[in-house]
C-alpha cells in the first residue's frame, strides 16, 4: 500500500511536470489524491474536507515561484500546511511554580497510559526529577499490579493504598478503594516525601461514558492537574475525533500523546486531533519498553501521514 | 451519525443526485469502512438504481441494506470450535497492544462455564507487566484455573504447560492468552508461530481468534493480514463496541481475508461479550449515533 501511495502521488505530480503554471485542472486532481491519501491514512473525514480545501486556496493563490515547478509547489503546500497543524504550539512540560508538578493521564481502554506512566517515570528521573506514580486506576484487573511492577522496573515509587480489581477482594465484580481519594491522597503524600512530580495513572474509558467521564473530572478536580495529557494510539480511525472532543469536554486535556507508533499505522488521528482540539502533541510513545518515548516531531509526522518517507524526495522526483 | 442522515437524505430527495451520493460516500467512510470498499459499494448502488430503476425509497433501502449485508456474508459459519475430542479442544486469542485479548479470555471462559464445559487458562503473556495476574483474577471471577510461568519465561513452554495439565486434567477447553504484539515486529510474531507449534505437538490448535479493537482504522487489515499468515487465524472478534466507533474496517478484513467476525466484545464486565450478528451489525451501522 505504502509504495502504491507514493507512485499514485509521484504520478500526479510527474504529470504537471514541466507545466509552466498549475491549472485549476492539476489543482483538483492533485487534491484527489491527497484526499485519498489522506483517508487511508485515517484522518478524520471532516479534517480531510478543511485540510484539502486550505490546501486548494493557497494553491491557486501561490505565486509561480522560480525555484519550484508547479508541483513541486503543491508537495510543499500540503507539507507545510500538516506541519503547520501538527506543530501548532510545540511545547514541553510545564512545572507548577511550587511542587509538586502534577501530571494526569486520561483515555480510551488499553491506549498505553499505564506504560506511558512509567516512561514519564524514566524521563522525569533522567532529567533529576523525583516522581511519583499513582494507581488511580482501581478498575482494570490487576491494574495496581501492573502500576507496581511498571514502578518497580523505573525504580520509582507507586501510591498504591488500595488493591483496586484484584484478586485478593472478597468481592470480584466489585472493585475496592475510591479513585478520587487515591488521586487526592497522593498530593498530600508527595508533599510529605518530597517528590516533585506525580503522575497520575487513570483506568481507561469510554467518550460516551457519562459516569466515568464524571470520575476523571472529579479525580482532576481532586489533584488539580498542571497537565492532562490524552493518551491515544496510533491506530485509531475515523472515531479520534469523537473521541477526542469527548475528552477535552469531560476532562479538559492540555497536551496529547500518540502511543503504538512504533507499528505501520499512518496515524492519521495525530492530524485530526490536533485540527480539531488544537491541543498540541507533545510526545510520541513508540515501543513497550521504558525508554521507547520521545517528544513529537510534527514534520516526521507529516511524511509519515503522507505515507512518503521523506517529502523532500518526492519534490526532487516533481 | 452521518450515516444514518445521509441515509435519510438519501430516500428523502426526489432525486438521487451527486451530491446525495457523495454524502453516502462520506458517511461509510465514517465509519471505518475505508475508501476502497465505500467507492465499491457506491458504484455497486449506482448501477443497480439505474438498471432497475429505484424510485421509491423503501427498496432503496432495501437495496442498501442487502449490499451491506452481502458485504458481511451472513451464511458464514461463526461458532466457535470448542468441543473436546481425545484432547482438550484449544483457543488461541492473539492481537496487537490492548485489544482485550486478555479480556475477551475472561468473558469466552465465563460463556463456555455457562455451557457446562470443564475449562482452563494459559497465560502465554509472559512479557507485560502484571499479565499473568490480570489473567488469574478473570479465572477467579468465572471460576476457572489459571496455569501461569515466571514472569519473563518461555510463552511457549507456559502454553505447553498449560495444555499438557488440560489434558492431564481432562479438560473440555485450554484457552490460551497470549501477549500483545505489534504484526510488524517478526522476531514477536515468530514467537507466536512457535507457540502454536509447541502447542500442536500436544493437542490441535482449533480455534486462534483475533482480537480488533472497533476503534481501530485502516491499520486493522494489515494487521489482519499479517496475522493470519503467521498463526493461521480462524476468527475475529472485534472489541470495544460499547463505545462510538462502528468497526467498520472487520468488512474489509471479512471480505479479503475471508476469516469470518465470530464474537464481539461490548464492555469491561464478565458478561459483556456477544456472538457477532450481521444484521444488528449492519443496522448498528445504518443507526444514528
Ligand atoms: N508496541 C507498543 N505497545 C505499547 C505502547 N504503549 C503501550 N503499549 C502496550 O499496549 C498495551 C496496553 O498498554 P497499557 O499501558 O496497559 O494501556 P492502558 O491505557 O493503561 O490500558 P487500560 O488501563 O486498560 O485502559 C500493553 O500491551 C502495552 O505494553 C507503544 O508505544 N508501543
Ligand atoms: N469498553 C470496553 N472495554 C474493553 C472491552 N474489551 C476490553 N476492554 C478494556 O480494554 C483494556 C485492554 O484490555 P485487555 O484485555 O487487557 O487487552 P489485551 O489485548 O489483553 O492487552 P495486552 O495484553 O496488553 O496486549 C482493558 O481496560 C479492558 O477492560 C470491550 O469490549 N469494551
Ligand atoms: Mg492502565
Ligand atoms: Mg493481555
């Protein structure tokens, strides 16, 4: 699929080869493709439509450019436009003034939040920080264990007051401990040991989930957050933007995460999400081992979306 | 949902214009159904309106309804395979990250307790952390044994272990949880083959089922795709669609690979797991959500 993306564009873009200026003609048939592009990519459709327009404006608008032929004019239009949304705000963690710096995670079910957890672990200790991890997801079968051992791998500490869904309960179908509390414990707890950072890892849940939409609310307003950050994978289709906005009106969220990259999915809900929230991506979580993370780098994602490994390339090729 | 108003709109207007069309197109390609088969499906409805000359709305969407539906093959054969001959009958459940393989474990053994069936648990997830635990605690909740290694042992020889006392303990079902892999990884995906193999020495591998998160786009068919080379897949059982995503990419995967939806999951809780139904499907498709 890869390589037929790539010869489908390479071929529209040979085609206005030579041409002194573009036509309206080029103009759409080059959006077609991008289009297409674009939605085998995942990118939510109404973000397709937008993007696609803007891309058609500034193309009939460019001024013919001595450098570049006409299409090398529409590769770099649509590269920029993608950097542009992808890279909107790039920032990094903001530290409260006064620590503890608090960092909550939220998202659908399995999206990589408690492996994201220990990852920010690692890092935050890298740079001489000292964080705590907190199991605030009480869910999820055995989702302490997993904070526990996740914990125990970065060699950081977990607050982890209470057993969650495991099975050590009594009572199976009913999990033990109050999330709220957990959350809110933690700061008091980190005050007390001196920690600067405390990550706050949440069970996984549903955008149409009213009642546990309420909970994150109720543990963010407990621990009062200096970043929310949404984790989302990669695969994600048509559905991140739903999903998304659900999120950013339950919780709020300040920052994004994009898990599972370190697969073949295009990624498409990276250009969705950020479209559509204009929250930026700060990191991008690429692999099951701890040190897999690195911040976001929205021009590699822009030629990945695009299923073109290097956008500088395919000019040459115009 | 898009759908189901350029449904609507559809059967609405007097005339079935381009415009019309396309908001049919864009309303498939919501959900997850992909380019390729939405073009299809509209030009597939393009003829046929033409040639028989659909006027009234009803077999309009009679017409649509029966090409999704045609799409999904509803005389394929889901049940799952899990009845004992002279071994346990085995089921593999494999997947990418968090699917809820481990999950849909947990509910498959709750329906075939619910059945009668003497069943047992492998936790060939020797990798993540907590796995095996996750796995017990779901044995517990259905009442079921769970036969686990050493964090970081051989999966293999776990799934080995698991089956040999499945058929030491005449078991009816050895259901085997495996970890989640990413299909582009081959040295994980080799692990994989080998845990089938290593099982097959023993008893035969009936059933592998796997595991697509509804919320999943384009990616799920090259993960289908990949997996099925590798372990030879049975059956899917498409996840997470208690949530807004309508998993439409399982029509695809479906129609390529010719590997039929057997189950899907609709929740976190015990009871939550479904036998895939085309019709409620394809209505869930043509809904508003
Ligand atoms: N390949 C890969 N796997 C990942 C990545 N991040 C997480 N995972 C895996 O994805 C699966 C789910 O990760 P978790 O961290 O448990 O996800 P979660 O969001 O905490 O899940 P819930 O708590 O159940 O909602 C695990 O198998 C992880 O090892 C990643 O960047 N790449
Ligand atoms: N809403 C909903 N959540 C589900 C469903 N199935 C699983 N989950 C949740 O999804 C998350 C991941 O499920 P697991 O069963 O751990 O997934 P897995 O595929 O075993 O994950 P790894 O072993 O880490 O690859 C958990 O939070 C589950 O509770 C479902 O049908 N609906
Ligand atoms: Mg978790
Ligand atoms: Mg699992």
């Amino acid at each position: 699929m890869f390589d037929t993306l790539q010869d489908r564009l390479a071929a529209t873009f040979k085609s206005l080869r030579g041409k002194g200026r573009i036509t309206e003609a080029d103009i759409d048939e080059t959006a077609r493709e991008i289009r297409r592009a674009l939605l085998e990519a995942d990118v939510n459709l109404a973000v397709v439509k937008d993007f696609v327009a803007a891309v058609k404006e500034r193309a009939r608008g460019a001024e013919l450019h001595g450098a570049l032929n006409p299409a090398q004019q529409i590769v770099k239009i649509v590269n920029d436009e993608l950097v542009t949304i992808l890279g909107g705000e790039t920032r990094t963690i903001r530290y409260a003034k006064r620590p503890p710096t608090v960092i909550m995670l939220a998202g659908l079910q399995g999206a990589g939040k408690t492996t994201l957890a220990g990852k920010l672990a690692v890092w935050f200790k890298g740079q001489g920080h000292s964080p705590l991890l907190v199991a605030a997801d009480l869910q999820r079968p055995n989702a302490v264990n997993q904070l526990q051992v996740v914990g125990q791998r970065a060699g950081v500490h977990v607050f982890a007051p209470e057993p969650g869904n495991a099975s050590s309960n009594d009572d199976l179908d009913r999990p033990r401990g109050n999330p709220v509390e957990v959350a809110k414990n933690s700061i008091t707890e980190a005050e007390r040991r001196l920690y600067d950072v405390v990550i706050v890892d949440t069970a996984g849940r549903l955008g149409i989930d009213a009642e546990l939409m309420q909970q994150a609310a109720d543990i963010r307003d407990a621990v009062r957050p200096d970043e929310v950050l949404f984790v989302v994978d990669a695969m994600i289709g048509q559905d991140a933007v739903n999903t998304a906005n659900a999120f950013a009106e339950g919780v709020g969220f300040d920052g994004v995460v994009l898990t599972k990259l370190d697969g073949d999915a295009r990624g498409g809900a990276a250009l969705s999400i950020a479209r559509v929230t204009g929250k930026p991506i700060m990191f991008a979580s690429n692999g099951e081992g701890q040190r897999d993370f690195d911040v976001f780098h929205p021009d590699r994602m822009a030629s990945r979306i695009l299923g073109m490994g290097d956008m500088l390339t395919l000019i040459e090729q115009a | 949902n898009a759908l189901g108003r350029g449904l609507l709109l559809l059967l609405s207007r007097d005339q079935i214009d381009e415009q019309t069309w396309e908001d049919f197109e864009d309303t498939l390609i919501t959900a997850d159904l992909g380019v390729g088969p939405t073009t299809e499906l509209v030009d597939t409805l393009r003829t046929r309106f033409r040639v028989e000359g659909v006027a009234d709305a009803g077999r309009a969407r009679e017409i649509l309804r029966s090409e999704l539906l045609a799409l999904l093959d509803p005389s394929m054969d889901r049940t799952i395979r899990a009845d004992r001959t002279d071994t346990p009958a085995v089921i593999m459940v494999v997947g990418v990250n968090g699917t809820g393989k481990t999950t849909t474990v947990g509910k498959l053994a709750r329906v075939l307790v619910a059945e009668d069936k003497d069943v047992l648990l492998g936790a060939a997830d020797t990798f993540r952390a907590a796995a095996a635990e996750q796995l017990q605690t779901w044995g517990d909740r259905v009442g079921v044994p769970t036969v686990r290694g050493a964090e970081g042992s051989d999966p293999a020889s776990v799934a080995f272990e698991a089956v040999k006392a499945g058929i030491e303990g005449e078991v009816d079902v050895v259901l085997i949880d495996t970890a989640g892999r990413l299909h582009t990884k081959t040295g994980l995906m080799d692990e994989l083959g080998k845990v089938k193999r290593v099982i097959e020495r023993q008893a035969p591998v009936g059933e592998v089922l796997l595991v697509l998160d509804a919320t999943t786009g384009q990616n799920g068919l090259t993960q289908a795709r990949i997996f099925r080379e590798v372990v030879d897949v049975t059956g899917i059982v498409l996840t997470k669609l208690d949530g807004s995503a309508k998993g439409g990419i399982v029509v695809q995967v479906q129609r390529e690979l010719g590997v039929p939806v057997k189950l899907v999951g609709l929740g976190e809780g015990v009871d939550d797991l479904a036998p895939f139904d085309a019709t409620v499907f394809v209505d869930a498709l043509l809904e508003t959500a």
